[in-house]
C-alpha cells in the first residue's frame, strides 16, 4: 500500500503490484475438462522465466491462454467452463468475464507525437 499511496500523493499514475508470497490459484492445468480448449496454448509454457520467478510467472501466466484469433477466442468463451484470460498473438484479450480489449497500439503513439508537435509549434496570442 506505500507504493499505491507513493503514487497517488505525488501524482504519478497508477500502478500494479503483485503480492510477495503469491498463492496457487489452482489453475495448474486449464484444460482439465475442457476438451474445447485443445488448440489454445497455455501462454507460460511459451515463456522462458528464471527458477526465482518462476512462482510469481505462474500466478500472472498460469491462467492465460494463447489462441490463434479473436474470433476463435469469442467461440471458445461463449463454450463456457474455462475460468482464465485468453489472448492472442496480436494482444487482443479476452477476460473471464468477457470483456475485450484489444486495438492498435501505434494509433496512440502517432496521436500523442501529433498533439506534441502542435504544442511544441504553438504560439501564445
């Protein structure tokens, strides 16, 4: 909590914070009786993480699927049972609960260097 409040007394934006001593979310294996799911891949197998994180990699990754599209992610949440995060190799997301996130990342950056640029050329009247 000294880091939330470090933030918010000094204006910093937000941040996450991942507890110390993680707990086992009891997801170690997210095909259990999900036959549906057999060409999505768990995302941590994907990864290469030292011994040492390896615990806090699973509480973040364990429960995450990588899927080939958005639309097969959509077909697979409406089959229900599955209680993890899909994405893609785009990263588009799928949370538990259905909610997407996706989009083009590019399109911000090219929006805050052309509100940048206009501040820079800007001149007070």
């Amino acid at each position: 909590m000294k880091a939330i409040n470090y933030l918010k007394n000094y204006s910093l934006g937000r941040g996450s914070f991942v507890p110390l001593e993680v707990r086992n979310h009891g997801l170690n294996d997210p095909y259990q009786d999900h036959g549906h799911l057999k060409d999505a891949v768990r995302l941590i197998d994907q990864v290469h993480v030292s011994e040492d994180f390896k615990g806090i990699a699973d509480y973040l990754l364990g429960d995450v699927l990588l899927i080939s599209s958005l639309p097969s992610g959509i077909t697979l949440w409406k089959q229900n049972g599955f209680r993890g995060t899909f994405v893609t190799p785009d990263g588009d997301i799928i949370n538990p609960h259905g909610v997407l996130t996706g989009g083009n990342g590019t399109g911000v950056k090219k929006a805050f260097f052309g509100i940048s640029a206009r501040l820079l050329s800007w001149k007070p009247s």
